[in-house]
C-alpha cells in the first residue's frame, strides 16, 4: 500500500513515517526506482505500534531505534505503558488539585471586590434527603468524587421508582475532616438499605444564590459567612447547597456556566 495509506491505517503522519524511515526506524517494504514512491504492507503495523509506544512512553526516537529489535515482549511493553499510564494520572491528578487551589485563592481575592448578591434569611422546613456520604479533607476541597456520588444516588433512586426533588450537598465537620453528604429532596417514607437518610430540621437560614462556576462558590460561602457575623447572627448546624439548576440540557455538562445554587447556612438569630 501507498505511504498515505499506511499513514492513515498506523494513525500517523506521512511526515513522521518519513522521519522514522531516515532513523533507519521503520524502512518501506519496496520504493519504486524511478518515481520514489514508497509502498508498505500490513505486516509492518506492530513494529510501527511499538515505535509510537515507546514514544508514549517519554522514550527518545535514538533510544527506540536501540530497543526496538531487542525482542521486547508484549508483556513488558504492556508492563511499561501500564507504569507510564499510572504516572501520568497521578501527574494529572496533581495539576487538578493545583489547579483548584488556583481557582479556589483567585475567586477570594477577586470576592473582595466584587459586589456579592443580596444575602436573604429565610425560614427552611423540615425535609428528608436519601443520599451518600463522602469525608473530604481540608478547603479547596477535591470534589472529583462528588459529581459521581450524586449520580449514583440518582441512579439508585430511579431504580426503585422513586421521585425526588432537587439535589443537596449537605456538609459538616467531622473533626477529621469535612463531611459531604450528595442526595436528592424527598417526601418518600421509603428506606433503600445503600443509601443514608437525613432528616433535617426545619431552622432559620442566612442564604445566597450562586450563579456559575462551583470553583469559584467558596468566594459566595465566605461572603455569606462574614454576612452572618456582621449582622451578629451565629453559625450554627450543618451547611447546605441546594442545586436548582446544574446546566445538565447543555451540550458539555463540563461547562458550569449555567449553574445555580442556593447557598443555606442555618444561624441563630
């Protein structure tokens, strides 16, 4: 076959074809003499996988040119993109956590000069929500496992025919750390053996609508909470975010730019 077609059915550029030609990497099975032309078969694809895998690996092109006829078995080539996978989501994860941190620091600084929306008390009735427990560690939280959380909870509820309201994050200090309960509204007097129920009581609450992004909502909480303490009210009982729109009829659920959330902090007046 042509060398575009090789290029196409390798997932590589006819340039980088050529580049590992004049490496003395991976040479055409025939070149016709007069025109140049340069023709490859399917027999040759694994040795071009493990050149590109090598590659994935961080390995210099000299370097694979020395590896790449010492008979490596498919077991240690697995092996080793296995160990480069594992590197690269624990950097991946690092970079994450960073770059919450960023954000997290960012939205304070800009809260201080930005005008915050009006913060509202209201009376909140007594309601049950079914959900999963979470404990995080200390603020900027890592929240990648409280997107997750609420799905399966929604899936749970499905599941048994179950109809509920909106979702709440319902967060409390558990002395090692922040506790995240992830659940749904629900007026049901049905208990599921998976999933925890949480009355909470009917209180008073100072509270704030968050429109947008959720790595910028710990700049609404600390707004809220110096609100409360101005006013002389006192912080009292678990926290809540109360989801009422999370932007899921956009086409990319990634982008928050539609999110609301009701910020409620119970007080005592």
């Amino acid at each position: 076959m042509r060398i575009g077609e090789f290029a196409q059915l390798g997932q590589v550029s006819v340039r980088m074809l050529r580049h590992y030609e004049s490496m003395g990497l991976l040479a055409p099975d025939s070149v016709e003499p007069f025109s140049g032309h340069r023709s490859y078969t399917v027999a040759q694809l694994p040795r071009l996988n493990r050149i590109m895998a090598l590659n994935a690996l961080g390995i210099s092109l000299r370097k694979i040119a020395e590896l790449i006829d010492a008979d490596l078995s498919t077991t240690e080539l697995t092996g080793m993109l296995n160990l480069r996978r594992h590197q690269l989501r624990a950097e991946q994860s690092a970079a994450a956590a960073k770059l919450a941190e960023v954000e997290f620091r960012l939205a304070l600084i800009e809260g201080t000069a930005m005008n915050h929306p009006d913060c509202i008390i209201k009376e909140l009735p007594a309601e049950r929500v079914l959900g999963q427990t979470v404990v995080l560690g200390e603020p900027p939280f890592d929240t990648s496992e409280i997107g997750p959380l609420f799905g399966s909870v929604a899936d749970r509820l499905a599941e048994a025919g179950i109809r509920h309201a909106a979702g709440v994050g319902i967060y409390s200090d558990a002395g090692h750390g922040t506790e995240v309960t992830c659940g749904y509204r629900t007026e049901t007097a049905q208990d599921l053996a998976d999933l925890q129920v949480t009355e909470l009581e009917a209180c008073t609450a100072a509270t704030l609508i968050h429109e947008g992004s959720m790595s910028r909502i710990g700049a609404g909480w600390q707004h809220l909470s110096k609100w409360c303490i101005s006013q002389g009210y006192s912080l009292t009982g678990p926290c809540r975010e109360v989801y009422l729109e999370t932007g899921h009829d956009t086409a990319d659920e990634s982008d928050q730019a539609g999110w609301i959330v009701e910020l409620q902090q119970p007080i005592i007046v």
